[in-house]
C-alpha cells in the first residue's frame, strides 16, 4: 500500500508496536517468543508478560515483575494463479505474488506487582495478517469500458491493521488459582485499492475503494484463569469478547452492514503436565469466532446480477469464514540451568472453502500448520535472551475466483524468526 498518502501506519506499526506474525487466519499462532516456539500452547504456562497479558491474564500474577522487549522478522509468500478456463469475465489467467514478503516488528509488555497476591501489566497486542498487495490491476476484465469510474487500476491490495490496547489486573485466588481481566481498546485502519469494477454493484459507490486509510475505534474484555491441580498438572482457560468497533465509513459501500468489522471473540483452554522434573507438555485448544463477523463470514461466491446491490449491506458480500479450530502442542525441556528447549506443533481448519475465493484472493491465509521451535538462556540473574522460529509449509486451496466460471489457487507459506529478552527486577 501507498505509505505516502498517510502516516497512520507508520505512527500504528512503530509506536504502538505493530505485529504481523505467522498465524491463524488474521490471529497470530502465539505472542512472545516463548509462546511461538512452543506453537503459541501457553495458556497453562507460566511463561512472560507477552504470554500471559495476550493469553490468559491469570497467569501475570504468578510471573512477577518483569520486562519483556523483542522484535520479530516475519516472511510470508503469498499468492494466487488464474486459470484460462472462464469466458467473458475473469481475472487475466497467470500467477499472481504479493509484494511485500518481509517485515521486521518490535514488541514489549511489562508486568508489576502490587503486592504479593495482585499485579498489574501493560500490553499492546496486534494483528495485521490482512496485508496483500499486487503490482497489477487483478480485476480490470470486471471493469465496464462505458464506465471510466469502473476501471480497475493497480495496485491490487488490503492492508488491515488490528491493535488492541489494555491494562491486565491480576489476583491470586489462594496460593494455587489466580484469575485476571483486561479492559481492551482497540484501534482499527483499513485500505483497499484496485476494487473500481465493483463500483455499480454498492449500495455507497463513491465508498468502495481508493479512499485512504480509514480509522475504527471500539473495546472489550478479556478474562482468564489459571489453576495449579497437582504440583505435575496446571490447567488455564481464557475468552475474549468480540471487540465491538465503529464503521469504516470510508469503505462502507464494500464492507457488509456499512462499514462494520468486528474483531471476533476466541478463547482458549489448555494444560501444562510436568512430566519430568525437567520436561513438560502442553496442549491448548483455541477457537476464534470469525463466523460471528458478517464481513468475514459473508458469502462471496454470489452472482453479479446488473442492477442488484451486493456490496455494503447486511448480507453483502464477504470473505466467507468461518469459524476456526487449533489445536496446538508443544514440550519444554530445561536441559541445564544455561538452556531451555522448546518445540511445538499446531494444527487448524482452514479458514474458507474453495468456493469463497474471490474476495480471498486479497486475504490468502491458507497456512494450516505450523512448525516451531527455540531456546532459552540466561545472560545473567535478571536478563534471559530468547529464540523462536516458525515454518508453515506451503498450502494451496483450488476453488472458484469468480462465481460459476473461472477457477484458481490461493497458496501461502510462512517463516518466522524472533529474538527477546526478559528483565525480571
């Protein structure tokens, strides 16, 4: 996208330390590198303020004081081929790259105690896996040649940006259960280009593409648990509300109920096994709520039918979501009092069928697995140095571009490598 035309994503990606990390649909796979290297399965851990403020704030209470700061190098290849196989309308047949394929993104949460049985921490969490852009006009066939403000121009592309914003207090129940809450602000920006063609089938025409950055504001609540079983099993659970946001007015005549785009609720539950003085297991399961947000749950294979309106309304078109499973596995082994080893697996639905694959082609999140792995060493008392890396291997889904006609494939793989360190005082 065109940074020039504003400087919100610049003051979005910097100040507020922005993220786009490997990830399940648009929701990172796991905050912190800690958390990432175990394939985000934290919620029964303890682990860092990244973790826990982002997870399951229970958890803050029982970490200490402590400071967290690391930056991430993220890598996706993402992408789409068109088929020569529909006539007259189709997107032009060939393969299609995003341009953008690495970003480099800090982070930090802190965390403090009160006294011994509350704490209070600070984090600022971010999703922004909705980031495509194409050098190319993708839908110029669409255009209709007696309408100039129907002809698409390039480049092609969405830039989303999610970041929520809150203040975790946490509390030992006994010396065993703790529970915590955060209050969530959230903050919004969107742009999209090269969408012209759809211009006559919007119920706001002028608010469908090519407007800018548009800003959205809003808020909810995140709440967790944590309780100690047995002095080997931890158990965790955690739920975010949805954060209810205000319209993108700018692009109201494309998103479904005029501009409106929740960010979904999802929750987790977990457990840590200690199997082993020095070895523990984890499993978490997590379930983000995409089909509950009519921009992302919509339809997006219906018929462009001349004179009907099908984008901006309520049940106007969409990415066609839905709801999203994950089930994440991952092992600490504490080799020595120098090196701590981590691995982890997670595995997910995907997030569309192959018959949502218009509107997708500008979000491609098909990666389904994940790979990870890290370390853990200790620079002195207070400061440890951390290590993460994520692989999610290719994935391709063949479905439809446009309804009934043209078919393609939507693929995208994934590498991640974090380093961070933690300040315990």
């Amino acid at each position: 996208m065109k940074t020039h035309k504003t400087l919100l994503p610049s003051i979005l990606t910097i100040a507020l330390s922005s993220s786009v990390y490997a990830t399940n649909g648009y929701f990172s796979h796991g905050y912190g590198a800690k958390s990432k290297s175990m394939a985000g399965a934290c919620v029964a851990m303890v682990f860092d303020a990244a973790c826990g403020a982002t997870t399951n704030p229970a958890s803050l209470v029982v970490m200490g004081n402590r400071l967290d700061y690391g930056f991430a190098l993220f890598m996706p290849s993402r992408g789409f081929t068109a088929n020569e196989d529909a006539s007259p309308t189709s997107i032009t047949p060939g393969s299609y790259e995003d341009i953008n394929d690495w970003f480099l993104i800090p982070y930090w949460s802190y965390n403090r105690m009160l006294d011994e049985r509350n704490s209070i921490g600070v984090f600022v969490g971010t999703n922004r896996e909705m980031n495509t852009e194409y050098d190319s006009a993708v839908f110029r066939n669409f255009s209709n040649p007696l309408e100039p403000s129907t002809l698409a121009f390039s480049p092609t592309g969405i830039d989303l940006i999610q970041v929520s914003m809150g203040i975790t207090y946490s509390r030992k129940l006994t010396e065993r259960h703790s529970v915590g809450i955060t209050p969530l602000l959230a903050v919004q920006a969107i742009e999209i280009e090269g969408l012209q063609p759809f211009k006559p089938f919007s119920l706001y025409p002028d608010k469908v593409t090519n407007n800018g950055y548009d800003i959205s504001f809003g808020g909810g609540v995140r709440i967790g648990w944590l309780g100690k079983i047995t002095d080997n099993l931890t158990l965790g659970a955690s739920y975010q509300s949805k954060l209810w946001m205000s319209p993108f007015q700018e692009y109201k005549g494309l998103l479904p109920e005029k501009g409106h785009f929740d960010i979904p609720a999802n929750y987790n539950v977990g457990l840590a096994f200690k199997a082993t003085p020095k070895l523990t297991l984890a499993f978490d399961y997590q379930r983000i709520e995409y089909g509950s947000i009519n921009t992302m749950s919509n339809a997006s294979d219906l018929l462009f039918v001349p004179g009907k309106t099908l984008l901006g309304t309520d049940d106007g078109l969409g990415f066609g979501w839905d709801d999203m499973d994950i089930f994440k596995v991952g092992l600490q082994w504490e080799y020595s009092p120098n090196l701590t080893l981590r691995a982890g697996y997670s595995r997910a639905n995907n997030p569309f069928p192959n018959t949502q694959a218009l509107f997708n082609v500008l979000t491609p999140v098909v990666t389904t697995s994940h790979y990870t792995f890290g370390l853990s060493t200790p620079l002195s008392e207070q400061v440890e140095f951390n290590v993460a890396f994520t692989y999610a291997p290719t994935e391709k889904i063949d479905g439809t571009l446009n309804p009934g006609q043209q078919t393609g494939t939507i693929e995208m793989d994934q590498y991640e490598i974090i380093l961070s360190w933690g300040i315990k005082f």
